[in-house]
C-alpha cells in the first residue's frame, strides 16, 4: 500500500483518480486550494485544503512538502496546472516533493504552444504551422492572419483563442514578450483529445476520445472514446522523445483532407481518464510502471456542467431534443458505486466559484483554474 497525494480536487479528474487509487488498496489524500472542491465529501480520500499557488510559490512549496513529511506520502499526482508549481518547488525550490511529472523546463516547453509546435514534428500527426508573434510588429509581420488561428502561447481552455478574426480583432491583440501570441493554421476537420501517461519515456496507458459538448469554445464537458491509432502513436513517439514521465495529454485536429495533427499538449490529466476503471490498472501503472488500457467505452458527462453549459446553447440553437437525448443516455464521471454522492458537492463548489467570480469579474470557467494557473512568469 501507497500513500497518495492527489492535487487539484476541484476537478472530475482528481475525484475519479482517487476512487481508482484507493480501490487498488492505497490511501489518498486529497488537497486544494478551493474550501469545497468537487471531491471533499469522497470516501476514497481524506481533504486538506492547500494555500493557492499562484498566491505564493514559496508558501505553497513549503505547505505541499510539510503534507508530503507528515503523511509520508510515496507519490504526489497532479491533476490540473499546479504540476507546474509543484515541478517548480521540486526542481527550482529543492523541496522533497515525490511528484509524479517531468522536469520544470520539460513542462514549460509542452506547455507553451509555439516551443510544443516545434518540438512536436516527426511523431506522426505534425502540428500545423506555427508563427510566433512576441510584439506588434512581430505580428504584423505575419501574412494571412484574418485566415488563421491565433492564441496566447500561454493559455488554456482555448481562452482569448481567434479563429479566422476580423482585422479590428486582430488590431487588438497587442504581443509582448511576455504573453506573446502564436499563429496557427486554420484546420476545418473534427477534434479529437488524449490522454495518456507514461515513465521514463515510455508510453504506458493511453485514451482518445471526441469532445461532444463544451463549455464555449473551452473546455469538453461531454466526450466518447474514439479508435486513433495515429494518436497513440503521436503519444508514444513524443513521450520517448522528451523522457516524459507523468500524465500528458494532447488536443488534435484533422485538416480537410481527414489528416490528424496535434494542436497543443496539456501536461496534466483530462477527461480521457474516466475511460479507466477500477479494474485497468492505472495506479499500478502510475506506480509500477505496468501498462493499463481503458475498457469503459460509454459515451460520458459531468450532468451539472451539461445543464449549465449546455442547456441555453440546445435552447438558442434549436438542438434542445438532441440535447436531452444525449444528456439522458450519458453515463455520469461523477457516479461511482460505493462512495458518496457528490449532488450537494458539485452545487457546494459551483457555490464556490460563483462567488469568486463575482468577487473578480471573471467568468465562471476563468475563475475556477485562475488560483493555479502558470502563464510563463518566473518561479524560481
């Protein structure tokens, strides 16, 4: 038996992955920042709430390691972008924290967009071209932008993202070196995501799936698994190529002639990860190094987020019985036989939010990562 620190409790992902450490006999212990997070009330873990990251690298270094001494935890598992703080204090900070993740400087080039494009050719799904834009003139300097998409290189959720803007669109994005933009080429075809996780370079477990619904053009709050073997092997061929070890995910398109190429990485856990059940062998692969596949081969959703998200875009859209079909037949990530319901804690952390976000001015999505969010300022 492990001792297992799982990071990022506000978010679907983490509750599942607890569930599934401890029905693999390990004990978990669940943090955040967040006083209700989705995943308090399981009981597949304990909670202890952590200060925010993006509050203090120094103070969050020093609070995650104290919990790491105290509870003698064997592995710490992120789940959503406090890897990079957590990588940071690890490798920057020299503090003892057992984190399953790469290396700072390995994080930071999948997580920028234009260092990933470059980085990212030869595995079989190469990225579109790339431009990168670190001042006006830098931009200006691109031809063909009004029929592009463009981006922060530090961003996510598809956040401030243009596709095909206008010319007064594009003249208000102002690049600095900072938060510099990138320009991408416009690919018409359908979406796919993956996630996988890997050690030493060694891919280990992998998920593909399509995005069904989303919160606008963000975050997939309704997804199914997919056949792409040209993914897995885009997975593998990077992972070997960067030593990966930890999870790591990536979001693909196809171009009009039906080709797959990868569009960003997010060097943390996502939704393909509720493919894997209690009985896949995740943890040992996280643990052991064992390799682990999904069999759960539902169409699934997050059933608040599909009524928050989805039910006025079904209303506007004319699309309401196909909304109500899909939102009756999809299973729930958030149901698990054995634990707690988590009804009043999905209604408790969207309380949460809310209130940050009235307090801020941000949108809901914005203000529930915006405590853990790393956009390329320094950590160190």
């Amino acid at each position: 038996m492990s001792n297992i620190l799982i990071t990022g409790a506000r978010a679907p992902v983490a509750l599942h992955l607890s569930r599934l450490f401890h029905a693999a006999g390990h004990r978990v212990t669940l943090a955040d920042s967040h006083r209700f997070p989705l995943s308090r009330r399981t009981r597949s873990a304990t909670y202890l709430q952590l200060p925010a990251p993006r509050n203090g690298i120094a103070q969050y270094a020093a609070a995650v390691e104290a919990v790491v001494r105290e509870r003698r935890i064997d592995l710490v598992v992120p789940t959503c972008e406090e890897v990079f703080f957590l990588a940071a204090a690890r490798d920057l900070h020299g503090r003892a924290i057992p984190l399953f993740a790469p290396t700072f400087a390995v994080l930071a080039r999948a997580h920028n967009k234009a260092s990933f494009a470059s980085d990212a050719v030869g595995f079989g799904a190469d990225p579109a071209h790339t431009d990168l834009a670190a001042s006006p003139e830098e931009l200006a300097a691109i031809g063909n932008a009004t029929q592009r998409v463009l981006k922060p290189a530090w961003s996510r959720f598809a956040s401030r993202v243009l596709i095909r803007p206008t010319a007064q669109e594009l003249r208000s994005i102002v690049p600095t070196a900072a938060d510099p933009w990138v320009v991408q080429d416009f690919l018409p075809g359908e979406e796919l995501c993956g996630y996988g996780v890997a050690a030493g370079g060694r891919l280990l477990a992998f998920a593909a799936y399509r995005p069904l619904y989303r919160s606008g053009l963000g975050a997939g709050i309704a997804f199914e698994p997919v056949d792409e073997p040209v993914a897995r092997t885009f997975a593998a061929g990077y992972a070997a190529s960067t030593a990966w070890t930890g999870q790591l995910s990536f979001d693909f398109r196809r171009d009009a002639a039906g080709q797959l190429h990868v569009i960003e990485c997010n060097p943390r856990a996502v939704s393909g990860l509720h493919f894997f059940g209690p009985g896949d062998g995740l943890p040992a692969a996280i643990l052991d190094g064992g390799e682990s596949a999904g069999t759960d081969r539902r169409a699934m959703t997050v059933p608040l987020a599909m009524v928050v998200y989805g039910l006025l875009p079904a209303l506007r859209s004319g699309t309401l019985p196909r909304w109500w079909r899909d939102y009756r037949r999809m299973g729930n990530v958030l149901a698990l036989a054995g634990d707690k319901s988590v009804g009043m804690a999905q209604l408790l952390a969207l309380g949460e939010i809310a209130l940050l976000a009235l307090g801020s001015g941000k949108s809901l999505q914005q203000a529930a990562t915006h405590d853990l969010e790393w956009n390329g300022e320094p950590l160190g």
